[in-house]
C-alpha cells in the first residue's frame, strides 16, 4: 500500500476510481498526466491487485478492486480528507 500512497498519480488515479469507472484517456486527464505514463501507473496498480479493467469493445474501463487492500486504501483517504477538513 505504501507504493499506492507516496506516488502522487496512482494516489490520484485511486481518488479518480473511488467515484466511477474510467478509461486510461479519462484517467489521464483526471489527473493531468499523459496516457503512457497513466498506464504504467494502472499497471502497477493492477499488480498490487488495486484495480481491475473490463474491456468494452475497444476500450477498457478500469475500477477500484473490492478488496481489503482496497477498503484500507479508502479508509486512509477517508481519514486524510476529514483530517484536511477539520484544519481548513
């Protein structure tokens, strides 16, 4: 979980999945950064079993994985975003 939190993109990418499904172009506008680069994030994530992709023709739309690597992953944002609001 700890290369999901301190590379900001594929924080960003999780953040973005949190809410819907995305393709990799979506995804890399979401989070302003270029599809290559996107999709070596998504890689990653996918090898730590974070997110999964279902092809839908000629696109495939990725989603965060009901796991429990995934719930502690939405458990710590939950807690920095009350954290950030409490302070704010």
């Amino acid at each position: 979980m700890r290369s999901v939190l301190c590379e900001d993109a594929r924080l960003r990418i999780v953040e973005a999945l949190d809410d819907d499904e995305m393709s990799v172009g979506e995804l890399a506008r979401a989070i302003d950064r270029r599809i290559p680069a996107t999709s070596q994030h998504l890689r990653i994530l996918r090898e730590l079993g974070i997110v999964e992709g279902q092809r839908r023709r000629s696109t495939v739309s990725y989603r965060l994985r009901p796991t429990p690597a995934t719930a502690q992953l939405r458990a710590v944002l939950d807690t920095i975003e009350r954290t950030g609001e409490a302070t704010a």
